[in-house]
C-alpha cells in the first residue's frame, strides 16, 4: 500500500511538548487517509511516523490533527510547529501550524503553498477556507471602547484570548505590567505613596539612580538647554510634532523684536529661507486638566516656534503657552529670565508627554496594529500570502493592548492617577487625535513631505525611517509580487478587499476625508498599503517607544504633570516656584517605574525582518525573506557606523532594535 512519511515538529519553547495522544489524517484531491494516532509522547522535538493508504489521495490538501487526554486526565497543551510529509512519489508537502492545540477538537491545517481566494478551485479546500474564516469572524470580533476610537478585539479577559495570539509563558511570567515591578527593579517602591513635593532639582537625581542608561544620564545632565530641547522635536521620542512655518498662524504674534536669529535675517526672511518651524499643541487646547492626590493639574496647549541656525542647530526661539493671545499669556523668550524660560519648556515637554503618549505612541501605533490584525484574523486564512506575510507583525499585539486598557488608561491605571491629560481630557484628546488621522501620516514619506521636513540637517528620524520604509516597500514588492500578477488579481481578491474595508470602518470609522483606502486597485496600491501596515507595527512604534526610560525617565525634562498654572507675568518665576510647579513625588516614580517597564525589550524579544516561523514554502517569498533580513542587517551596520560619530547616538529605528510587532 502506498505510503506517506511523515515528520512532526513540535515548537522548541516552554510548555510546548504535550502528554495527550495525537492523531493525524491526511487529505488529497482525490480521497483521505484514515486516522493515525501517533504517540503519547511525541519524541522532542521532531517526530517521524509512516501512514497508509489503500490508494493514491492525489495532491496533498490539508491534514488534520486532533488530540485527546488519557482517560480521566485532563487536556495538555500541545504547540506543534509543523508537519512534513513525503509522498510515495517521492513530493515533499508541508504544512506550518505555529499554535497551540488545547481543546480535543479537529484542527485543520492547510499545504504551505500559499493560495488566493480566486485560485482554490478544489472543492475541499474551498470548504476548509471558509470554515477558517468563520471559526475566526466568531472568535476576533470587533469592539467599541470609546466613542470616536478605532475598534479593539471584544475580549472580557486576556484568558479569553485565542491561545494562538496569547503571550509565551515566558512573557507572562516575565510581563507583570504591574508599576510595583518598575518601583522595585528601580528601587523607588519606598516611595510610591509619598505625595509631598521635591525640594530640589537634586533631590531627584539621588532617587534617579538605579538602570539608568548612558542616553538618560546624559538627558539629566543637559536637560535644561536649548540645543536638547530643540533637538527632541526631531530625534526624540515624538518627532510628530514638528513642522515647517512658512507662515506664522495669527494666534501666535511672534515678532522681529521678541526674538533674537543666529545669522542677523529677520523671521520673514528666515520663513522664506525654511528656516522656522513651529510646534502646535492645539490637540490639548480648551482640556480641563486632571488632578493628581486630590490636588487641580495643568495642561497647557503651547506654540513653540524655533529656528535652524547657521551652525544646523535647532533652537527654540519662542513659546506661548496658550493658543490664544493675550497679556496673561506672554510669548516667552530665550532672553527671558531663567526661570521663565526654563518653566516656559517645562510645560511644552509637558505637553509634548501627553501628545507623544497618547496619539503618536498609544492611538496610531498601539491601536491602529490592533486594527490591523484584528482584520488580518478576521479575514485572511492561513494560506492566503498576506496572512502568511503579515501574522509575524500582530505577535502579542492584542494582549498587550487589553493590558493597557485596564491598566495603563483605566479609571485606575497610571494615566488617570498621575498624568495631567488623565480622566475626561484624556478621551478628547484620542478622539480628537484620531478625527484628524491621515493615511498621509502614515506613510513616512508623504509624512516628512507634508510637513516640510526633507532637507532638516541631523534629523535622523526621518535618515532612519525612509531607509527602512524603502528596504520594507522593496520586500513587500518582492513577495506580493509573486502573487499577484497584475492589477485584476488584486480587484478579484475578496478576502483582501474585505480586510481592507474593515480596516477603515473599525479603524478610521469610515472617514473618506483621512484618504484610507476603502478598496485597492493596483498591485502598486497594495504594496504601498502593506508597507504602511508593516512599518506602522514595527518601525514607527519603536521609533515613538524605544526611547520612553532614555528620555522620560528623567522626570524635569518629561513631566506627567504640573501642578502650578504657568506664569502670566513676565518675571515672576524662580526656583521655588518651579519646584512647586513639578510633579509630586509619588508621581514621578510612578512615570519612571512606567517608562522603564514600556522600555524594557523581553527576552523573547523577535528582532525585525526575523521569521522563526515559516509559514511560506515557495522559493521566491523564502528568498524574499532571506534579502530583506539582509537588508536590514546592512542597515544595522550603517546606523551604528554613523552613530559613533554623534553626541546621541540615535538608536530608534535600528533594526536589530526594533521588534516585528507591537509587544511593548
Ligand atoms: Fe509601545
């Protein structure tokens, strides 16, 4: 009788290797095999087995796996990785699994050859693509957090979550999320209920001395200067904000006589010259602040205008709290007194906090990655090339998410209890955030295009993320390519077209006006849409993430809050003053406890553009893969060349730091 050789690999992790027996079934165009059982202990981890057959199955469709308990015991997990199987042809078929299997249910899994909608002509696989899909539509289910946000994933705990999008055990043993684990690695916890306020700016750094990086010590040393104030819009951890002015905007009536211009031209001149660009707050204008132990906060929404030197520097060069002009509301200067100008800045990086917080980093990369794989799972099956491109870029998203909902923006979580933007401000200003996305801003290029920004001298931000969008948009080519032919295979593709669609509904609530595709067209559509979406889980977020512990960790150059109004009178600000205005203490190791933990990579960390799942069998999309680690691997060596020759090495967007997805 003809016969299959098979070999089953089991994952190489924690927990992976199952008591229960399992069986398998393979099934061919042309007929089934019956069920095999295999073993209760499957070897470790690779395991070879033999199954028969009265006749030729034809071409390999799918197998099926089923486990099953020993009488009376309960059901042990299993993490298979995948099944080969050779045919009495001679043809190796192979069949990338890369989940738990925890119920006694069938499981089907797909041949690896990756295969659209259009294509599935066999009646069989027809069927198990439509079951995948329905199984997934009643398991990922779109939810409405809040009002005017993208949708989440509907889940009432993370133990509802599917075990396929579930932490490894090493993430959740080493992932508390909890700030008790920050207090303590930081040796803060004596101080976590202490709400008096610093006595002085030294008084900090006695307590701002454990894990410490060579970034945040540098950051607590020059906090107070220009050059790193400026220098923060571009390569900080926010560099969203930024743009050129070519026009001042009425509200802010920054004249020739307030400032002073390195290389004598007037601001008209300079203008002109693009030279002046201008940080607008108005997301956080009009928002009444939170309050931090029982006691009123401070948000301002501040215009800050600054100028590129002759020397390439950027400096501020003038600052206006409030979006209304006013004479409470002075445009500070660097020639103002100290401390007015010092306090001036804190309350911009206050701001800048909020802004980074919640919509650079929270809303367009943490929630719009959830957006895309929730779509990604609820409308691609597993043999479908986008899933197989894509699912690496949704690992841990989903938990991660729901972890920060109920811990870091709850009623009871870090945001409420100690920023400003916390309680009702917070709500608005994601809502806010979110009414204005635009696919323009997703696409670095078109992003630094629109806002001005393609000549910035030192602005590594942009050097970095262009580089990177280019080597992702020339691997999505190479492999999406493959696949599509030309443009009619992308218009035929439903499944594609349903995710997309669903994207924009849950994502951007159908607003035509953000420019989301409702629908692609070309192959050209396609690649540059997939580029966004890889780029927006991997390097965008590591760009607004990375540098959380290196430049908020420090807590006078990151305020969560402040606690006094600004001045409205020039002249009156000093030391105390100052220190009256800053965050009490429980809440500033609370930020720093918070700042590490959002910082600190996990040692299953998956570095970009690395695959330890294969879900692709074909040669092309294999050879795609190997090119574009490659390619970021020479990235890599780029970047680090070029940082050794700068003051702050900027460490954001390389790729051997950046993750797939979004995990942190
Ligand atoms: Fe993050």
């Amino acid at each position: 009788m003809p016969e299959y050789k098979g070999v089953i690999t089991t994952e190489n992790r924690l927990w992976a290797r199952s008591w229960d027996c399992i069986s398998i079934k393979v099934v061919g165009t042309d007929g089934a095999s019956q069920w095999k059982a295999l073993s209760y202990l499957l070897s470790f981890p690779e395991s070879d087995f033999e199954i028969e057959v009265d006749r030729s199955i034809g071409k390999l469709v799918l197998i099926e796996l089923k486990k099953s308990s020993g009488i009376l015991l309960p059901q042990d997990s299993w993490f298979p990785a995948k099944v080969e199987l050779k045919s009495p042809e001679g043809k190796t078929f192979y069949f990338p699994i890369h989940r738990w299997i925890t119920d006694d249910e069938v499981h089907q899994f797909r041949e690896a050859t990756a295969c659209l909608v259009v294509d599935d002509t066999y009646p069989l696989a027809i069927q198990s693509r439509t079951e995948e899909l329905k199984l997934r539509t009643e398991q990922y289910c779109w939810n409405i957090y809040a009002v005017g946000l993208p949708q989440c994933m509907k889940i009432d705990n993370v133990h509802t979550l599917p075990d396929e999008v579930r932490f490894s055990f090493t993430k959740e043993v080493e992932f508390g999320f909890t700030a008790l684990q920050g207090l303590i690695e930081l040796k803060l916890d004596g101080l976590a209920d202490c709400k008096e306020k610093w006595t002085s700016i030294d008084a900090i750094g006695k307590v701002f001395r454990h894990k410490q990086t060579a970034l945040s010590e540098y950051v607590q040393q020059n906090w107070m200067k220009d050059s790193l104030f400026g220098y923060q819009f571009l390569n900080g951890v926010n560099p969203m904000v930024i743009r050129c002015c070519s026009v001042l905007p009425e509200n802010f009536p920054v004249t020739d006589q307030m400032v002073f211009l390195h290389g004598g031209k007037s601001l008209a001149e300079e203008m002109q010259n693009g030279n002046i660009f201008l940080c607008d707050y108005k997301l956080l204008d009009g928002l009444k602040a939170n309050e931090v132990n029982g006691k009123q906060q401070y948000l301002m929404a501040p215009l800050v205008l600054l100028h590129k030197t002759p020397e390439d520097q950027l400096l501020p060069i003038a600052i206006q709290l409030k979006q209304e002009p006013s004479k409470d509301n002075p445009i500070f200067c660097p020639a103002d007194s100290e401390y007015d100008w010092l306090l001036a800045k804190m309350f911009v990086r206050s701001a800048d906090f909020q802004v980074h917080q919640l919509n650079s980093h929270f809303l367009r990369t943490h929630l719009l990655a959830e957006v895309f794989s929730v779509s990604i799972l609820r409308n691609l099956p597993m043999v479908h090339p986008l899933y197989k491109l894509l699912v690496p870029n949704t690992r841990y998203t989903l938990q991660i998410n729901f972890l920060a909902r109920e811990l870091l923006i709850s009623d009871s979580g870090f945001f409420n209890k100690f920023t400003a933007s916390g309680g009702e401000a917070m709500q608005m200003i994601l809502q806010r955030a979110n009414s204005s996305i635009t696919y323009t801003s997703l696409c670095v290029r078109d992003d630094i295009k629109e806002r001005g920004l393609e000549s910035v001298p030192h602005f590594y931000y942009r050097e970095d993320a262009f580089q990177i969008w280019d080597i992702i948009n020339r691997f999505v080519q190479g492999v999406l390519g493959y696949y599509y032919k030309d443009d009619s295979d992308v218009q035929r593709d439903t499944e594609l077209q349903t995710w997309v669609l669903e994207i924009f509904e849950h994502g951007f609530l159908s607003r035509p006006e953000s420019g989301m595709p409702q629908r692609l067209n070309t192959v050209a559509e396609l690649v540059k849409f997939v580029t966004m979406v890889i780029f927006t889980c991997s390097a965008q977020h590591g760009a607004v993430n990375n540098g959380q512990f290196d430049y908020g960790s420090w807590m006078p150059n990151t305020p969560t809050t402040l606690q006094r109004p600004p001045p409205t009178t020039k002249g009156t600000a000093d030391e105390r003053s100052l220190l009256e205005t800053l965050p009490d203490v429980n809440a500033t190791v609370h930020g720093m406890a918070v700042m590490y933990l959002l910082s600190k990579p996990s040692s299953d960390f998956v570095p970009f553009g690395h695959y330890p799942e294969e879900y692709f069998s074909e040669i092309v999309p294999r050879q795609q893969m190997h090119l574009f680690k490659g390619e970021l691997g020479l990235l890599n060596s780029k970047i680090e060349a070029r940082n050794l020759g700068l003051k702050i090495p900027y460490t954001f967007l390389d790729p051997a730091l950046l993750e797939n997805s979004v995990a942190i």
